[in-house]
C-alpha cells in the first residue's frame, strides 16, 4: 500500500514537472521590435530613412514686396506677342532669405503676356504688359510690369501694381555684342522704369532681357 502511494505521488510529481515549460532562449521580446524587426522603444535605435529630414526642414519665407528678376527665354514685343500667351525664362538672381539661398540663379520660370497691343492696333500708343506666375515649383503672383510706346521719338515704361504695389523693370541688351543697358534698377516703391528702345514704335523685349517683377503674395520655400 505504502510502494503504491509511492508510485502516485511520483507520477503525479512528474506530471506536473512536465507541463511547466521554461520560456525560450531564443525569444523576441514584442516590447523592443516590430514585425518589421525594428526597435520601436529603443531610443537608441536607427531612425527610418527620410524621418531625420522631415524632422531638420525648415520653412521659409520670401515676404511679398520682394523684387525678383528674370531673363527672358524667348523675345516679347507689343506686336509679336499676343495677350494669355505665356513666355519662359530663368532667374537672373538667386532669392535670399536670412542669408540663405532658397531659389537659385538658373531656376525656371514661366509668365504671362497680359496685354500686347502694336502701335496699328491701338490708337495712341502701343502696349506690352507682362507677369509672372511661377518660378521653380512654387506659383507666385506679381505685380505686372507694362511698357508703352507714344509716337515717333517717345518712349515710356509704366509699373502696373494693380493698386498693391508697382513692379519694376530693368532691361539689358545681351544679343548682338551690343551690350547696351536698355532700362534702370527701380528702387522699392517706384512708379517708373527708365527709357527702353523700340522697334517702329511698337515695344520690344529681346530675348535675354532681364525683368524685374515684386511679389504681391509671399512664398513658402521648404528645404
């Protein structure tokens, strides 16, 4: 009686014994890793690609007022343009911000003929009027910049701001070794551009003519 009691608590020893198991050596702890195999508490842990961007980009600011210049890509004139005809061109200067170039020389840009009168088609004077609407990726709105021609001999240039500021202009001949200056740098604020030459009274930008245009609206420049 006592060897079978003794056989019972044995067998009933080892029952027990095997139905605890030990955990694994080898086991993954789901509190440091993903699915993916990536530490997700670890804070020493590798960040994915692209997060440290995302987390050292700034954002900045072109304010509205900023004079812009641009070379034209392609000749505009009152009698060889037409108006809703778009033009191209790259930025002659970079566009600085808290010493930092944010658009460089070079980038592209693209713009608009509001206007384009000839002389034999508008009486009194012929009339060119550009605007810009995008440089780089970024859209912008601009002052357009105008250009008329009264009559034999008469020359102006007008700054249209559409009453939220004027646009400046500034013209220079790069075709023909000329080299000759065909405007003036306008100063923040102006309401004229300096004289420019015409072609039989109508108005005519050569191709690489640099044009200034302001901002009306700022820009945001991620980088």
């Amino acid at each position: 009686m006592r060897v079978k009691l003794i056989a019972l608590l044995f067998c009933l020893a080892m029952i027990l014994g095997c139905g605890s198991k030990p955990p694994a050596e080898n086991a993954t702890s789901t509190e440091n890793t993903d699915n993916s195999g990536t530490a997700s508490n670890n804070p020493n842990a590798p960040k994915p690609p692209g997060l440290m961007d995302r987390l050292t980009s700034k954002t900045y600011t072109v304010p509205a007022g900023t004079i812009v210049s641009v070379r034209l890509g392609e000749a505009l004139g009152s009698k060889i343009s037409q108006s809703g005809q778009d033009f191209d061109a790259t930025l002659a200067e970079p566009i600085v911000v808290e010493t930092k170039e944010v658009i460089p020389a070079g980038a592209d840009a693209h713009g608009t003929v509001v206007d384009a009168k000839s002389l034999g088609r508008f009486k009194g004077a012929a009339r060119l009027q550009i605007a810009l609407t995008s440089i780089g990726d970024h859209k912008v709105q601009t002052a357009s910049v105008n250009r008329s021609a009264k009559g034999k001999g008469k020359r102006s240039a007008v700054m249209i701001g559409g009453g939220a500021g004027a646009g400046a202009l500034i013209g220079a001949l790069a075709g023909g070794g000329k080299g000759a200056a065909i405007g003036a740098a306008a100063g923040a604020g102006a309401g004229t551009a300096g004289t420019y030459f015409t072609g039989n009274k109508d108005v005519v930008l050569p191709a690489e003519t640099v044009v200034s245009f302001k901002l009306l609206e700022p820009i945001q420049v991620k980088m």
